[in-house]
C-alpha cells in the first residue's frame, strides 16, 4: 500500500491507566475510503484507541502518523484540524439547541461582527441533504428521536469536512430500517473518499459494511483480516477461543411458580397480562419496541403503578407501586439503561455491588463496611468481573463487567426473581456468553429469570418459553420447541391479541433439548 491513500497510521501505540495496560503495541491503519471495522470485546482497547484519535487521551508511547506525517494529538482542536470526526454512542449534541447551532457550535459563521444565522442554517440545510435528513435547521435538537441525532452528528462531522470518521456502536440502538439508511450514507462517504472507522458488535454487519478488519484483544492488535472472514472466525480471534454455542441453555426441571401475575393492567400502556415464572426456569419477553414489555417489568418490580391485577411472590400478595416490598419479596430488576438506572457510575465496584444490601448490612445506623467488602469480593469473583480492585470506579468498567457488576447486586440480595431488562446490550459476543452462563448458574440453583429481549435470536436460544407482546398485551405463548423468528414475529405484529390461559406446570410440555431451535 502507498502513503499516498493512507489517511491514517498507528505503530507500536501504548497506553497505561494506574494497574490497567489499556493499550499495549498497537498497530493499525486506514486508507481513504474504506470501511476499516475496528472489533474486541468490552474492555479490549478499542475505546482507549478512538480517544486517542480524537484527542482525549495522549500515548505513552508510540507514533501517529496523518496522511505520511508524524503527528500529536493532543486536543480535540488537533483533531479537527488534522480532519478526524468522531460519533460516539452518547451524541455529543447541546439539546436545548438548534439542529444548525449544534452543527456549527463554536464555528458559527459571522458577518459584522455577528452570527450570520441566514448562512449558518442554509449551509446546514445543504449538509442535511447530503445525509438524507428530513428536518429543519431551525429545529431544536431534544425533539429529534436517536436516529436522527446521528444523521445531526454526521452532518456536524461533515462540516468539518473530515477525512476521517469514527462510528462508535453507530447501530447499536437503531431499528434495521434506520441501520440501512445509516448504512448507505456510509457508503456514501466511502465514495467521496472519506476513510471510516467503524465500530460494532453487531457481526453480521462487518461482511456487509467493512472493508478490512482489525481485531484487538486485551489491548493488543491481535490481526488484520479481510471482512469477508467468517464469524467463527472473528469471534476465535476476538476471545481466544472458539465459541462451539452460542447459545448456551441448559434447561433444568422447573420448579414451583415463583411469579405469577394475574390481569395486570395500566390504562393506556398494558391490559391483562398474566403469567408465571417458574424456579429453574427462563421465560422470554419478546414483542416490538412499545410493546408494553419494560412497562410490564417495572409494574411488577413496584417502580411504576397500575391500575388492576395482582403480583405475587411465592404465593405472597406484593403491594402496588412499592419497590421496597418487591426487593423484600426477593424480585430484582436489571433495567436496559444500566448506566442511568443500574449503577451509580462515580461509586466503586464495592459500594455498587452492595447498593440493595446496605440497610440490612447496617446495624445501629452504621455500615458493616468489612462484611460488605468480603461479600462484594466473593460476588465479584464468582461473576469473574474483570477489575483493577473493588475500589475502581465502576464508570471505568467495560459494558461486560458493569452488566455483572448491576446483576452481582442482586445476587448478594440473595434475589429469588430476576428480571433481566436487554440484559446484553452494548456488550460483545464474548460477554454475552458469560452473561448467559450466568443465567444458567442462576437457574440451576433455582432461580427464576423474566428476560426481555429485543435481540430475537437471544429470545429463541435462552429461553424455556416465550411470551409474546403487542399493544400492550400477552398476544401469544410458545415453548422452546415451537418458538421460531417466525411464530414469534407472527404473534408480535399481530392486530388483535387474544387472551393466552396462564401457563401451570401441568400444561408446558417438557422441552426436548434436541429439539429446541438455537435461533442463530
């Protein structure tokens, strides 16, 4: 390859954090258009390495080269000026601003002395063009939903006329109709030369968008390999070692009803939804998003009210809207915004581990700060949360480990029902496997676990049954055997849900392992 089409070059990059080698002899490169997918699991450099790039963190050692020449990257000024744009998965955008003040923020063009506000919003009313979006300059940026905040993002970085742009997780909360849309801009840019860093878990989007691959484990750069590469392949390299399933359910005897819900019902949200959840038993949640699925979850785990039906804990009445009695009861909740609602980002592993149990390990108003430590210490390595110390903030964590860290809680509640929330999102295909044997351990010992899940291959392969969701109500309920992406997509888009008869143990069908289809 010559200089003459490499935008971008890495050699030998390091970096260290106090008892963390985050970088370590990093090589990587990217040629004027093309789309050079940048894959590791959580934890594995790749952050580190984008803010490197955009001027956030400095190297300890190593070389940057920008079009031939050696370069420092000090500042995100640098950056721009070397014309490196970076989208990260939280929009760097000011809500209560225009859509063309957030693209030109602190670039405002001006005439007399004065922002010329008549060219700043036709120059971004040319560069919404260019990216396909529908809106006005005018608009204020907290009325636009996530899709559009990221066509706002590759405007802002198109007005910088980068060269190079870095996605990071760019899919990671769209719909497929929105990734296509965001896919053919991409290809776009990659036409105009533009060069691409392109970050995902998603691996089935690496054959159809990228151009090369480079994979990082444990801050090193493991390989570069074309993006045609299989994803058994990827997956070996991202981890080290071959994953043989997916999928790893094992499916033990279910037990007793630990849950059972009978007609509940919020007006205008959800209408007579019961069921039960079984000791040893994992039941999918699956519907389209506004469903009614995480409005259900949080009526049952007392966070939210409702206006009819019953919740009961091992034949125990939970009252309403009460989260103190639902943890009291042994129900705990992962939510599916688990920096917001799981976890208290600027606390460390051990004080969030011991989040739910601080009342009942303090005796006199006073904390059990050795008790809480010696717990905190056996949770966090029985969930194999990888850490430089109890003490580190839990913010610095990788999406895997902040994940055990938020279910960790739980389980030193002692939480007879979990109910896991998207409980992988935003984590990589190595996690997820350790996520899932998690919730085997968890059923294996008797627990009973509610997933929601928007990922439907995830709902296929984990689950003992499956609830199905639409308008706001149980449209259908499917054991393992018959679950299929199409039965279950019939059942979700469906007009008219009827009402399904709870499920008892003596009318589920025992699941045939050979049987049950993995969802892949």
């Amino acid at each position: 390859m010559s200089t003459q089409d490499e935008l971008l070059r890495i050699e030998g990059v390091r970096k260290t954090f106090p008892g963390v080698v985050a970088l370590d002899s990093v090589d990587f490169d990217l040629r004027g258009g093309e789309v050079h997918v940048l894959l590791g699991e959580n934890g594995a450099g790749k952050s580190t390495l984008i803010k490197m790039l955009s001027g956030a963190y400095r190297p300890d050692s190593g070389r940057i080269f920008a079009q031939g020449r050696e370069v420092r990257i000090h500042s995100a000024q640098d950056a721009e000026r070397l014309k490196i744009a970076t989208i990260y998965q939280e929009f760097n955008l000011v809500p209560d601003l225009t859509v063309a003040e957030n693209i030109f923020l602190g670039r405002q063009p001006r005439r007399f002395g004065m922002i010329d506000r008549h060219r700043m919003e036709a120059d971004a009313e040319v560069l919404l063009r260019r990216v396909g979006l529908h809106v006005s300059p005018k608009a204020k940026v907290r009325e636009l939903g996530i899709a559009r905040l990221q066509m706002v993002e590759i405007a802002k970085a198109l007005s910088l006329d980068a060269r190079v742009l870095i996605m990071d997780e760019p899919t990671a909360v769209l719909t497929s109709e929105e990734v296509e849309k965001l896919f053919r801009i991409v290809r776009q840019l990659r036409e105009e030369g533009v060069g691409i860093i392109f970050i995902t878990h998603h691996l089935e989007e690496i054959a159809a968008l990228g151009d090369r691959v480079t994979v990082l484990r444990d801050g090193r750069s493991i390989d570069q390999v074309p993006a045609s590469t299989p994803e058994e392949e990827l997956v070996r390299l991202m981890v080290g070692r071959s994953i043989e399933q997916q999928y790893p359910r094992e499916r033990p005897k279910a037990g007793e009803p630990l849950l059972a819900v009978r007609g509940l019902t919020r007006n205008g949200i959800f209408h007579d939804v019961s069921f039960d959840v079984r000791a040893g038993e994992v039941v999918g949640l699956a519907g389209l998003v506004g469903a009614g699925r995480t409005e259900v979850a949080r009526a049952v785990f007392g966070a939210d009210p409702y206006d009819a039906g019953t919740v009961d804990v091992r034949g125990e009445r939970l009252a309403k809207y009460d989260v103190t009695a639902a943890m009291g009861a042994g129900i705990g909740l992962v939510p599916e915004d688990r920096k917001a609602q799981g976890l208290v980002l600027d606390a460390s592993v051990q004080e969030n581990l011991g989040l739910v149990t601080l009342r009942s390990a303090s005796r006199s108003g006073l904390v059990d700060l050795k008790g809480q430590r010696t717990a905190a210490a056996r949770i966090a390595e029985q969930l194999g949360v990888r850490m430089a110390g109890l003490g580190q903030h839990v913010r610095t964590l990788s999406g895997g480990n902040q994940q055990k860290v938020v279910i960790g809680k739980w389980l030193l509640a002692d939480t007879r029902v979990l109910i896991l929330d998207e409980p992988t999102r935003g984590i990589d295909v190595g996690a997820k496997v350790e996520i899932y044997q998690l919730i085997n351990e968890l059923t294996a010992s008797g627990h009973a676990v509610l997933m929601i899940s928007s990922d439907l291959p995830e709902v296929l392969g984990m689950s003992d049954r499956v609830l199905v969701m639409a308008q706001g109500r149980i449209a259908g309920e499917l054991p393992a055997h018959e679950a299929t992406q199409d039965a279950v997509m019939a059942l979700a888009v469906s007009t008219a849900p009827t009402a399904t008869p709870v499920t008892t143990p003596a009318t589920t069908p025992a699941v045939n392992e050979e049987e049950s289809p993995r969802g892949h």
